[in-house]
C-alpha cells in the first residue's frame, strides 16, 4: 500500500528508535516481526479502551469507536474525488460495490456531474441535428404539430446517442420532422 509522505517518515523515525531500543536491550530482544510492540502483541481491547480514547483527547477530538476510522478514511477519500476502485483496495473490501454501496452518498455532487456528464457526451450531437435540420438559428415552422426545436433535437440525439449498439439507427436515419 502507497502511503502518505507524512505517514512514510513517521514511520521511519519510529523504526530508527525502534532499533535504538533493540540494540539498547542486545540479546533481551526478542523479534517477532512486530511493527508496533510492547514486548508482546498488542492487546487490541487496550487498544481501543485506553491508548486511543488517550490519543483522541491530546488531539482535541470527540470520542468515537476505533473502527469509526474506516469509515472517515473513506469518506474523506470520496468526497475528495479518490477513484472507488482505490478506497475499495485500501478498506480490504472484496468487491468495488461494497465500497459504492456503502459510501456513494458521500461523493460529492454525483447526480449533478452525472448530468453535466450526459449533457457533455450528446450536445455534438445536438448540435449536429441542429445544423442538420436547419436549427442552427433556433426557429422552427410555426402552427399546428409543428415541434419545438429543442424537443426535436433532444428525441434525434436521444435516437442517435451511440450509448449502446441496439440505440445506433442506420446512416440513413432522418431528423424528425420540425
């Protein structure tokens, strides 16, 4: 996993007193391929009752549960703009669709840039039925049945939008009638 700058060299300074203390105790040591010890495994109910409520006050912040972390890591992540696939890998979890099913009310502005995506990928082809269909000006025939222009274009490009190849029309489609 790809760390932070900050995270890398607070751990390369933990690690350099962490091998003071080793060479400080000599044949004392005893390794067992711990990153964080106190001579044994971290005892994670000591963890999370009194080490972290510990830390949570030094830094000013409201209780919460250890576990609460995932779920800020994620947030944070999302609504940043961090690509799923990336917090999925991070969390552990085992399909992207877990991470979207839990986190997508996060993401900021999902349903706008939706839009603004869709509208995006089909106005040249709004634009080209407009200049197809003689709209370029934006009028269209006045009277009884007669379709406004921007509905026109919409029900075209909507017809022509190579989204998928069951939506693709033959290169002999006409714009509708105006």
């Amino acid at each position: 996993m790809r760390l932070t700058t900050q995270a890398a060299e607070a751990l390369r300074r933990y690690l350099e007193r962490q091998l003071r203390e080793i060479q400080m105790l000599g044949d004392d040591y005893a390794d067992q391929g711990l990153v964080f010890t106190t001579g044994a495994p971290v005892n994670p109910s000591n963890l999370r009752q009194s080490s972290f409520v510990r830390l949570l006050t030094r830094a000013g912040l409201p209780r919460l549960r250890f576990h609460d972390l995932r779920h800020t890591c994620a947030t944070l992540l999302l609504s940043k703009g961090t690509h799923a696939k990336f917090v999925q890998e991070l969390l552990g979890h085992a399909t992207v669709a877990i991470t979207l099913d839990t986190y997508s009310h996060v993401m900021p502005g999902m349903g706008a840039q939706t839009a603004r995506d869709m509208q995006d990928a089909l106005s040249p082809m709004r634009t080209r039925y407009l200049r197809t269909a003689g709209l370029a000006s934006g009028s269209c025939q006045e009277g009884p049945g007669a379709v406004p222009p921007f509905l026109a274009a919409t029900t075209f490009y909507l017809q022509n939008a190579a989204i998928s190849e069951w939506a693709m029309l033959g290169s002999n489609q006409r714009p509708p009638p105006c």
